[in-house]
C-alpha cells in the first residue's frame, strides 16, 4: 500500500537560511557564505548525502539480522561532486545537481569480507533514498498558489 510523506519549506529572515518541516520534526539548510548564505546549517545537497547515508544506515541495521549478518558497528562515508556553475547558469552543459555521488560503507562484525560485500549490494538495492537517486524520481509541480 502506498503512503504519502510530506514537507514544508519555508524561507526564514536571514540569508538564504530555509526551515523544513516533516511530521513535527524541523531542520534549518543554509548555504555557505561563498554561495550567498550565512553557513549557519549544511546546505540542500549536504542533506541529500546525509538522507542517503541515514537510509542505508537504517537499512543495514534494520535487515542485518535477517540477511544472517552479526552487525556490531556501521558508518557511512559519503561525497559527491557539484559544480556551481550549473544552478548560477553560469556555464552551459553543465548539471545543476550531484555529477556522482561515492560512498564507504564501513562495518564491524565477525562476518567475512565476501560476506559484508553481499550485505552492502543488498543495503543498496533496499534503500529507497538510493533508489530515488540512482532511477530518479518524476517531479510535477502540482499548482502555483498566490497568497
């Protein structure tokens, strides 16, 4: 059965400093002071390798048992390369998002190495930020409202 998560962004009085909303959770992004923010909070690409990271972290946890896996300790070590010149427009041809994204998955647990690379392919065919990132996602704006 399908369910519908939602958000709410709205852009505070300082600078480019933007709080969403999910359920009755909040988070605050910025920008760094050299992209026009006041690098008071990690900006939306940040939080895009963070969602990633957090999702294949629950991920590992939440199967490890099932797939067989003694899983004492788990991290993730995340990068991804953007240039800004795609969203200022300021160079033609050039992608307003993450070029690529790579990552470590770091374990501890007494299972073989063979063990843990099968256990990593299967965290990142179960993630759903991963698959949102690797198969993209349709986006449609669903109404413009004027307030």
């Amino acid at each position: 059965m399908k369910q519908t998560f939602t958000a709410v962004s709205r852009k505070l009085p300082e600078g480019l400093q933007v709080e969403s909303s999910a359920r009755t959770f909040k988070v605050i992004m910025d920008e760094p002071t050299d992209l026009g923010g006041t690098d008071k909070a990690m900006n939306p690409v940040e939080a895009i390798l963070c969602a990633l990271g957090s999702c294949q972290t629950i991920v590992a946890f939440a199967f490890a048992e099932s797939q067989g896996i003694q899983l004492d300790e788990f991290h993730v070590e995340l990068e991804g390369d953007l240039d800004p010149d795609g969203f200022l427009g300021l160079a033609e041809g050039v992608r307003n998002g993450f070029q690529e994204i790579r990552y470590s998955m770091h374990f501890k647990s007494a299972a073989s190495q063979a063990e843990l690379e099968q256990f990593a392919h299967f965290i990142e065919t179960r993630c759903p930020v991963g698959d949102c990132l690797t198969n993209g996602v349709p986006m449609k704006l669903a109404k413009v409202v004027v307030e």
